[in-house]
DNA sequence: GGAAGTAGGCACCTAAAAGTGCGTAGGGCA
DNA sequence: TGCCCTACGCACTTTTAGGTGCCTACTTCC
C-alpha cells in the first residue's frame, strides 16, 4: 500500500543523488585538499613557507625531510604528518624517497601531479587572500545585527 | 631545571604556529567551502546543476526557493540545508529574502561575493575533472602494490 | 649511559560535523 | 477531516577527523 508516494519518490531520488556524490571528482578534490595539513604540507614542498610573511612565495619545489616537515609544520603531531603524508603518497602527489645515509632519512618531493594541485591551490590561496575580510566583516555585522 | 631545552622550543613554535593556523584566510577558506553542502549549494544557486552530465554550466545565476534546492540537493536532510544556508548567509554570500506569498515562501540567491566564489570554486571543479582520474589511477596501483 | 634524533606504528580519546526524528503554525485540498 | 505543504527549530545519536601518549631499533653525542 503506498501510503506516501511522494516521500517514496524523494527518497529513490535521494539514493540516486547519494551515489552521485560518491563519485563526483569535485567532492573528492575537496575530501582531499580540506584535510588540515594537507595545505599546508603542499605549501612547504611548494616552497611557499608560511613562516615568511613578506615574500610572494613563487619558490621552486623542493624536496624535504621529514624531520623537516615536522620542524617546519610546528603544530602537527607525528602520526598526523605521517597519515598525510602516506595518503598523498598513494594519490601520486608527493613521492618518497629512502635515502641510506648514517641514520636512514626519508625525503618527501612534489609529483608532477602534485605541483599543478599546489598551483591550483594557491589561487584558492590568493582568492582567500583578497575576499577573506569581507567574509569576516559580514560575519561581524551579521552578529551584532542578530543581537 | 631545564631537563627537556629542545622539547620546550618546540613547543613554543607550536603555539605560535597554531595561532598563525588560526588567523590564516587559506585556511578559514578551506574550512569555508569544505563543508559537505556548500559546494552543492553554490553550484546550483549559480546554476550549474550536478544533474545534467552534458552542458558545461556556464548559466547565470538564479534564485531559488527553500524547497526547491531541498529537491535539487536531493540528500541533504532539512537541517543541515537551513544551517548551511544561514552561515552562507551569515558570511555574505548569499542572500535571503521572505516572500509573503499565500504559503510564505524564502528565495536564496548568491550575492556578489558568492558569484566570486562561486566562480573560484568551477576552477576547482575543472581540476578535479582534468586530474581526479589520474589521482585515483595512482591510488589503485598503489593500492594493489601494498598488496 | 642517558638524552636526543631517525621515521614512524598502535591504541585510545575527544570534539566537531553531520544525520535522524519529532514538532510547529497556518493554510490548501480531496 | 485528516493529510500534506511551507520553512524551519530542537534534541539526540552517529561518524570521523584529528590529537595524545607510548612503543620500536639503531646511532651519535656529551
């Protein structure tokens, strides 16, 4: 008996619309790069350190260590830099190297790959830069109009 | 007694850094736009629609009722797309109008700022198209390597 | 011979995001 | 007359990203 067929209709279309999402590439991209040091790993490979306030951060990439990484991303824990590290790895966006020296190192470099998504990323970076105040006004006057 | 000199450093850095993490726009950006319905949202108030696979969306934007983005955005649940479209709102970009029609009704349209971003956001969606494939090629094979 | 660096692995915990379900108040409609 | 539509609000639960702490083996330095 269908009592409610429109409710039954929305929710074929939801299911529909679930597995859409699943495999739609932007949602992925998004899933990717909204990680929290996902950025910011991409920036210090990309040479675009975020510790130099003044520059315009157009470096070449460059391959670093992980002892590096760490030093440099002074706020994440190990097990995070390594669980992103190792995922960007299997995407293809950094590669990792072991170098056999006295006390093993490991060094971490931009893909091919990698390097246009850090391109990509930095016009995310510039747009932010140059539309970021209005957002954080509008929010000010949004909350003090609500009070 | 300074039995940890090099553990203190680091720590310091490490509240520096996050709160250089706090204040930076790239970041309030990622945090922005990664929520699971802001994209979606934004697409289809600028009209490009996920649901037609052929055209290239480049339509103008449009407004749109409460219940017709329920509809469009066939999973969202009714919270989450009033939530979502009151911190849009909040921020600036979009905006709300109450219509008292017969059944009051509430359009969302984007505003200025919302088209800018929308635009950033179809530069990502073309990266995503262009390279997503070969993203998740890299993570089969390397899936299948580990093996 | 203990501290520190080398690059992590493993287990547990928390906090935030997202989902679920139920209610509203007024009206249309079969 | 009892259900559905409008656009939500509120409370509860689930999921998961991220954080913390403790471990490894080996080596060098003081």
């Amino acid at each position: 008996m269908a009592t409610t067929t429109a409710a039954r209709q929305r929710a074929q279309s939801k299911v529909e619309y679930d597995a859409f999402l699943a495999a739609c590439p932007s949602r992925e991209l998004l899933n990717r790069i909204s990680g929290k040091w996902v950025a910011l790993i991409l920036a210090a490979l990309g040479s675009d350190g975020p510790h130099r306030p003044g520059d315009d951060c157009a470096g070449e990439p460059r391959s670093m260590r992980y002892s590096e990484l760490s030093r440099m991303l002074a706020g994440v824990s190990q097990k995070m830099l390594t669980q992103t590290l190792r995922s960007l790895e299997r995407d293809g966006l950094v590669s990792r190297a072991v170098v056999p020296t006295v006390p093993i190192t490991v060094t971490y470099e931009l893909t091919d790959l990698g390097i246009s998504l850090h391109r990509m990323i930095r016009g995310l970076k510039t747009w932010a830069e140059t539309h970021m105040d209005d957002v954080i006004a509008n929010r000010a006057t949004y909350d003090t109009r609500a009070d």
